[in-house]
C-alpha cells in the first residue's frame, strides 16, 4: 500500500520495542496536554491485515489501549491511496472503504472512539478517555476530475488533503517525482485549494514539489500544514523534506508544520539511501524498457529490490534525531508553528527506538523538557498549534 522501505528496498531497522519509560512528570503532562498526531496509517494497515485498533494489537503502532498510555486525543487516520490505484481508477473505492474502517472502529467502541469533525468538539468528545479519529487522506487521487467529490469526502470527516503523493497527479508534482508534470500545482489543483478553502478542509503540502507548495501559498486563503515532515536542513538535497525557506514561508501565512518520526525522513543517510534508491529504480527501469524494446530478455525488479534491500541497510536512530529536528524547527519559526506527525503504522517499523508505538509520546515530552522546553510550548507542538490552524480553516470556510 503505502511507499514503505520494503517496497524501497530498505530493510527493517533493528526490532526493538521500547515501552514508554518517561519520567512521571512528562507522563503527566501527555496525559493532561491535547495530543494531537496528524498522520497514522491506521485504515491501510487494516486493509492488509484486520485487527481490532479497540483492544491490544501488537502488531500495529496505533491501538487504543497504547494510546491511552501515551496520552493520544486527536488521531488524523491516513486514508492513503497509492499513484498505482489512482491509474487504475479504483483509488475513489479504496478511500471510501478505509473511510468505512475508520467509522466501524467508532461504531464497535463508541466507548472508546469517536470521530472529530471540529477542534471546537475536542473537549467534549475526549471525555471518558476516548481517543478522537479524524480521516486525512494522503493523496488527492480519490477526487478523480470531479471537484464535488471534496464535499463528499469532507461530509464523511475528512479534514486534511495531501494533494499528491509519491508520484505526480492530476492535482500537483510529487516531490518524489524525477521528472515534473506542471510545474508545480496543476490549473485543476488550483481549484482544488481554492474548494478545500471553500470548504474548510485542510491544505496538506507533505509530499508535494517545492513549486507545488510555492503554487499552494500563492493560492490560498487560509493557513496549511505540512502533515508529516521533515525538515531538509538535516537531509540535504531530500525534497521530501520541507526546506527552511519553504517552512518559513508556510509559517508566515500561520501554518504549522508537523514532523515526523520515520527514520527515512530524519537520518540522512536513510534520506539519502531513499533518493539514490529512487534514481537506481529509474534508471533498472528504462534499462528494462530498452531491452523489451529490442526483444531481448529483461532483467527481475524483484531482484534489483533484494540487492538494493541488502546493500542498504536502514540504520537504527534514536529519539535524539527527532528533538534536533524539532529544536531546528523551532528556532527557525518559533513554537507556534511546529507540531508532530509520526507516520507510525506506514514505516514498517522504521522509527526511533524510543518512539516505536502511540504509547512513546511520554519519552518524546520528557526530551523536550530535558531540552529547556517549557510545558506551554511543549503543549502548542503536542497538539495546540494544529488545531488553532484547523480552528483558522474552519472558520474562514464558506460552504
């Protein structure tokens, strides 16, 4: 499904499983601060493999009981869809059942579950210990070439869009692409931003061409987010990674941009492992391409995958990896405007050993007071800063 290091040929890190082992102090203040993660791949996962998120699942980063122990309020659900799907046009089907997955988890634990539509209903909805799902779908794909299907999707909860993802669309250039289409955003995407503005829904710019978040600011309202990044100046070269100068301008328009824990967005050797292995995918390809061409026997992917999986091990990071980046951040744009994004459940596992499952907030609190953050500030990067921008979109939103 998702872009995963196995599908990048990148192995899995070293399987340590770290239980939350913060201070009390930092569990206190998880416990009590708004939480709030904007991309778990939750939906996904389901799809391959059903569990039941409402009681344990080890198998899985995000269920409800480590969530509880982490302190988790507002979970965005990735409803991810691949460039694969949005070609063969099932990605509208894909999106409405991981949609589906989403609700039944509500229906099958109301106790414990409720869906968000609106940061003014967080205080309501949290009481009783329920951890909030509100659906972001990663990928523009589902919305085809028809623009009311944004006003579908937004009456199902959906509260963010990521305009594309690792390939071009109809909407915007991929970061991840090596060859642009538009230039930035398409004349559709142009509309689609001014809808999601419409509309109150969220403008994701993870994912996108440096000229596609370019385009977004220029065409927007209202503040967006970049849901789950990194920053670029500990990846250099990475476009995956929102730059300094992009994460500055995000911030200026009041955006918020979430960082992530993934170890391919904060190592730069991971980074750089997932830029070269891009570049080698192209190239075995057009090398196949020309060998079918000229009628000759073509070579296996599957085994270009195992070599490169081999030759390139993940490396194993810490927590440390992720308070520099948001140190970086912060000093950069000031802490009204950083906030966390994890991508747990769409790594495969790739992730800081201290922060391996929805219960390892705690360890990340205790970082950031370590580091002389005070708890207001740690509270605005846990979830405040997030829904003041939701709050934002909201209320400028006209349909």
């Amino acid at each position: 499904m998702r872009l995963r290091y196995a599908v990048l040929g990148l192995s899995l890190s070293m399987a340590v499983t770290s239980a939350s082992a913060a201070n009390d102090a930092a569990r206190r203040l998880a416990q009590d601060a708004i939480i709030v993660d904007t991309h778990i791949d939750a939906p996904g996962e389901l799809l391959s493999h059903w569990d039941d998120l409402g009681v344990a699942a080890p198998k899985k980063e995000f269920d409800y009981p480590r969530a509880r122990e982490g302190g988790l309020d507002v979970a965005f659900m990735s409803i991810y869809t691949s460039p694969e799907e949005d070609a063969a046009g099932t990605a509208w089907q894909t999106a409405n059942t991981q949609l589906d997955a989403v609700e039944a988890m509500v229906a099958r634990h109301p106790d414990k579950f409720a869906i968000l539509r609106s940061p003014g209903d967080v205080e309501k909805l949290r009481k009783g210990g329920r951890v909030l799902l509100t659906p972001g779908m990663e990928n523009g794909a589902p919305i085809g070439d028809d623009l009311s299907r944004l006003a579908d999707f937004h009456a199902r909860g959906v509260r963010y869009v990521t305009l594309a993802h690792s390939e071009n669309n109809r909407i915007a250039d991929s970061s991840y692409a090596m060859k642009k289409k538009w230039g930035g955003l398409s004349p559709f995407g142009e509309q689609v931003v001014a809808e999601m503005n419409r509309l109150g829904i969220m403008v994701d710019v993870s994912h996108i061409s440096d000229d596609a978040i370019r385009d977004v600011l220029r065409v927007t309202d209202v503040p967006v987010i970049a849901s789950h990044s990194g920053m670029r100046h500990f990846t250099p070269g990475f476009e995956r990674n929102i730059s300094d100068e992009l994460a500055l301008a995000v911030a200026k328009e009041g955006g918020v941009v979430q960082l992530v824990f993934g170890t391919g967005f904060v190592s730069a050797k991971a980074a750089a492992d997932m830029q070269a292995y891009f570049a080698a995918s192209a190239a075995f390809d057009e090398e196949n391409e020309k060998l079918a061409a000229a009628g000759k026997p073509v070579k296996s992917k599957d085994a270009f995958e195992k070599q490169w999986k081999d030759e390139h091990p993940v490396p194993v990071v810490h927590i440390d990896a992720v308070l520099d980046q948001i140190d970086h951040a912060v000093k950069l744009l000031g802490a009204d405007h950083v906030g966390i994004g994890s991508d747990f459940d769409g790594v495969s596992g790739n992730l800081p050993v201290e922060l391996r499952s929805v219960a390892d907030y705690p360890n990340l609190v205790e970082g950031l007071q370590k580091r002389g953050y005070s708890d207001a500030d740690i509270r605005k990067i846990l979830g405040g800063n997030l829904l003041r921008v939701w709050g934002e979109v909201e209320k400028a939103a006209k349909g």
